[in-house]
C-alpha cells in the first residue's frame, strides 16, 4: 500500500475520532454541570445520535454513493457540522439544546461511514491492512480524553468548541484525501438493501436471531454506560475522570489482540456470555464503588470495557459475517447496526435519562440504584441468550 495514501487515511481517522471523543463521553457531564439539564434532558441528547444513525446509511448509501465524490462529502458534512457546532456553544437552554445536537449528529453520523468507505476503497488488503488505520482512531479518542482531562474542561463548553476545530481540521484535510468517486452502477444499492432486507432470511436461524435481539437489547445498557458513566464518576469523587476513562479504550486494543485465541478457547456462544457477564460486574462495581474507599471498583469498572465492548460486540460483528453468504454480508452488518446503535442505543439513551430522574432527590442522584437498573437489563439478556442460543457456527465448519 502506497505510504503517502496510508498516512492520510491514518490522519483522516485520527481526526474523525478525536472530533467525536471530544464531546461525545462529556455531554451529560456538560448538560449536568453548565446547562443544569434534567436525567430526561441528557437521554434526549445522546437519543438524537441514535436518530442520526438511523438516517445516515440512506444519506450515504442513496445519495453520497451515487452523486459525489466521497472525500468532497465528507468535506461539505464537517464544515456544516463546525457551523453548528459555532452555533450550539452559544445555547443556554438545556430544551433547545437538543435540536442543535440533533441538526449535529446529522451532519457527524454518516462521516462514520464515509471515513470507513473511503479506506477500504484505498487499500487492497482491508483485513491486513484496515486495522492499522482504524487503530488511529482508537488512540485518537485516548488523546483527546486526555487532553480534556488535564485541561480540567468535561464540564465545560470547550468540548465543544475542541470538536468544532477538530472539524474544521477535518473538512479542510478532506480535500488532500484520495480522490473517491461514487460507486459504479453495478455497485449502487437499492433502498430496501441499504434497509437490509436481504439479510432478512438470516431469521429462519434461531440461534442468529437471538443473537440479534440480544444484540439490540444489551445496547439499552450500553447507552447507560456512555451517557451516565462520567458524571456518576465525578459524582464519586474520582478526579481527572476523563483521563481514567480512557484506559477504557486502552483496554479496548488489548483484548482487541485477544480476540483471536478467545475464539479457538472458547466459541463464539461463550464469548458473547463472558461480555454479558462482564457488562454486569461493571454495572454493579460503577454502582457500589467509591472514590473514598473502593476507587479499585471504578477502575475495574473502566478497564472492563474492553471485554464488555469487543466479547460481544466485535465477536458479534465477527459471528454475522460467518452467519451470511458472500452476497449478504454487508447487509447483514449494516442491519446490525441499524438494530444496535440505532433502536437498542436510542431506547437506552431515552431510559437512561428517566432513570436517572426516577433516583433525584433534591438535585442528589442516588447512582447505586441507577446503575442497577442496566445491570439487571445486562442479567436478563444474558440469561435468556445463554439457555436459548447456539453455536452452530463450529459444526459448520466441522
């Protein structure tokens, strides 16, 4: 692979996730501490990213894959994403503040995709080649925590105003970027493949339908994790909590490497069950743990996203691919996501937030009884995937 090409989509990515991981763990700590939001308030904002999900995969793949080329997209969504981003800073309105960071989210979520479009255009080897630009933004996202940790400023508007830089960074660099045109028109998709709808006949596997409403689900707890995760901490008395958080990420990379030997190990049914387990015991330790006297607790809690995020997640993305044919395999992830980021982190990030008013008491959130609210939903799932699913995946291949 070309080096100058390599490094360009290194930076792309680095920028990409270092404009979301400036703001994205943050907000509920900012709508809490600045803007004086509600729990209600707060789960409508990460809901509008979960809204934004739903629409991106129809903008980028019945309008951007088609008429433009991708790099130019991506351009045009981060400028216009930096003006809004302008014009959010400025809202003191925890109401108002919702339709601003929806009008946002629009403009951010589908330069998800855009980025990884634009890489696995560029390289000839995606499953040699991919993981070390995605990896950029792994670290990215750990510097920018970072950053915002020593600068004291979670709670601040400057999260904000880091992302709306970062975009403008992103916007211009685009234009450097390999040309991407749109795709051939043997490659277009049709509304109803964008939706997955082929992907559908994977539902007369019972297994892999568990699997999918599991999925959605365990995604309702997750939204706990993003949305509350950083001022239940700060409410603890951690310190520098944006710094801490990001051995999260760290965590991440190492049981990214893991992935490998798990598998022969394990299969994949126990794979999924360690990252259901593993969601519980991080619930419970964020619920019972203190600064004062069980700071170990939070930090187990922390670096247990690792194995929370890829033993399930990755190990599911990894499960679908198996699961399709050749011809169904992006839908089939792309059905995925929809289903998780889309409804199941919508639901959580909604339920978060009335949860969290549900355990205020004169302004005091009781975070022992938010936090065992995900854990059960965790419990649940798990439960009902491990007595219900199997993996048939192995006797397949034997």
């Amino acid at each position: 692979m070309n080096t100058t090409v390599r490094v360009k989509l290194m930076t792309m990515m680095f920028l990409q996730f270092f404009c979301w991981g400036a703001w994205y763990g943050q907000m509920s700590k900012y709508m809490f501490d600045s803007l004086k939001a509600s729990g209600d308030q707060v789960g409508n904002a990460y809901t509008a990213f979960s809204i934004a999900m739903l629409i991106s995969p129809f903008f980028v793949g019945m309008i951007a894959d088609r008429f433009f080329s991708a790099q130019k997209v991506l351009s045009v969504l981060n400028i216009l994403g930096a003006i809004i981003l302008f014009f959010l800073t400025r809202i003191t309105d925890p109401s108002q503040f919702f339709w601003y960071i929806l009008a946002y989210c629009i403009t951010f979520a589908p330069t998800i995709s855009l980025t990884t479009s634009i890489s696995m255009r560029h390289i000839a080897t995606p499953e040699k080649d991919f993981p070390g630009i995605r990896v950029m933004g792994t670290i990215s996202w750990i510097v920018v925590t970072n950053i915002i940790g020593f600068m004291n400023v979670g709670g601040d508007v400057t999260i904000f105003t880091i992302a709306m830089g970062a975009a403008v960074a992103q916007g211009l660099f685009s234009w450097f970027l390999p040309d991407t045109p749109p795709k051939t028109s043997t490659e277009k998709a049709s509304f109803a493949q964008i939706l997955g709808a082929d992907a559908f006949t994977l539902f007369k596997d019972r297994s892999f339908a568990i699997f999918f409403i599991s999925s959605v689900l365990i995604c309702i707890p997750l939204s706990f994790y993003y949305a509350m995760a950083n001022p239940s901490l700060s409410d603890s008395g951690m310190t520098n909590v944006e710094n801490k958080m990001s051995l999260g990420q760290a965590s991440e990379v190492i049981f990214m490497l893991l992935i490998p030997f798990a598998f022969q190990k394990f299969g994949v049914k126990w794979m999924l069950a360690i990252g259901l387990i593993a969601w519980i015991i991080r619930f419970a330790c964020f619920g019972y743990g203190d600064a004062a006297s069980s700071e170990w607790m939070l930090y187990l809690a922390i670096i247990l996203h690792g194995v929370c995020f890829d033993f399930f997640f990755v190990t599911g993305q990894i499960y679908t691919d198996n699961k399709a044919g050749v011809k169904i395999k992006a839908q089939a992830q792309g059905l995925i996501t929809l289903a998780t980021y889309g409804i199941g982190m919508g639901i959580g990030s909604k339920l978060a937030g009335i949860v969290t008013d549900m355990y205020t008491v004169n302004g005091v959130k009781n975070w022992t009884s938010i936090w065992l609210v995900p854990a059960g939903i965790a419990a649940v799932v798990l439960v009902f995937f491990v007595l219900i699913f199997k993996d048939n995946t192995r006797q397949a291949k034997a």
